[in-house]
C-alpha cells in the first residue's frame, strides 16, 4: 500500500510504501473489542471498597434479650438489616486486569492501523520535529491540516519541541511508537504516523 508522506505545512514529501501484513488486513471488531477491553481493564483502580460487618465500629454486646420481647432475635447491631450495619458481600479492593495473549494484543494493533487506513484516516508526516517549542506555529499547521482530535505517533523518542508545543493543544496526543495502543488508536478521528514512526511499528509487528 502507498501512501502520500506530508510536511507540517501541508507541502507534499513524496510517498512510502506500507506493509500490508500491518496497515491492509480487514479489520475485524471482535479482536478489536478483546483488546480494548483488556486495556480498559487494566487502567480501572479497583479501589473501590465499603465496610463489612467486620469493619463497622459497633459493641459486640448482644442487643437485647434472646427471648421475650416479641421481636426477631439478633445478637448484633452489625447486622446487614441494621442502618449503619456492615454490607454484605460488597466491593473490596481488587484488580479488574485479565491475561490476553502477546499475539492477540499485536493482531489487535494491526487491525487498528488497518481500520484507520481503511476509513481513509490515516496521514504520513515526514518528520514531526520543531525548531522552537511554539504552541501557536503548532496550532496553525494542524488548523490548516483540517485534524480535529489527532493522535500523532513519533519514532523512538518524541522530539522535545513538538511535544512541549502539542501539549496545551485540544485534542492533539503525542506518543512515541512503544506507546502506540488500540485505545488511543481508535479514540481520535485523524492517525498521524511520522516516517520514522511508520519503520518502528513495522519493526516492531513484523
């Protein structure tokens, strides 16, 4: 597959050829789905917690009499049917995260690349590398380039300039190519891959 390769300032920089293998399968959603949810997982905090019965702060004092009041018998006032009692069987601190296979996490890259490729969403910039880390150059290049939400995924290392000039942008996101994720894939409407990000992802999914 080739693809025409841009400059920052909307000028052409010839084309690159893409490996099919990674950015022209069919993408399929299933894939897509296992690894989004893997990843969203993965993030959650699982600190959600309450206090059980062995939590609460109450006297273990039986609270009246076993027999004789007319009334059910209890023993606690730690009791779940109690206010203020503990709850029963609630949420504890736990982690949501679950195993997906190495291949499976690949596969789910590729068809991600592929998908954006697909819907026609996918730009090659020749190199995404400022002079001065100067928010408002960065912010008239990507206005005339029509992106909206754009993630942009660089080489190695993302160069120091762009960065710090893309991070007050709204809806820009710099990752470098190790960072490159479904989620954030197929969260932004525009894929932006350097050339140097496009010869990483081949390198590292061949």
């Amino acid at each position: 597959m080739k693809l025409d390769v841009i400059k920052l300032d909307s000028g052409k920089a010839g084309e690159v050829d893409l490996n099919d293998a990674i950015f022209g399968l069919e993408p399929r959603a299933d894939i897509l789905h296992r690894v989004v949810r893997w990843q969203r997982a993965k993030a959650q905090a699982g600190t959600h917690s309450v206090l059980g019965r062995s939590d609460v702060s109450y006297s273990t004092k039986k609270i009246y009499r076993q027999k004789g009041t007319g009334g059910a018998r209890h023993g606690s006032k730690k009791a779940p049917i109690f206010r203020k009692g503990g709850v029963y069987k609630g949420p504890t601190p736990r982690s949501h995260a679950f195993d997906l296979p190495k291949k499976v996490r690949a596969l789910g890259l590729k068809h991600a690349l592929s998908a954006k490729a697909a819907a026609g969403k996918l730009v090659v910039l020749d190199s995404a590398e400022m002079a001065e880390a100067k928010t408002a150059m960065l912010a008239k290049a990507v206005n005339d380039l029509g992106w909206k939400k754009v993630l942009i995924i660089d080489g190695a290392e993302v160069n120091a300039n762009f960065a710090a000039a893309a991070r007050n942008l709204d809806g820009v996101d710099v990752l470098p190519s190790m960072g490159a994720n479904v989620y954030d894939i197929l969260k932004r409407d525009t894929l932006v891959i350097t050339k140097a990000g496009v010869e990483a992802l081949e390198a590292r999914l061949a």
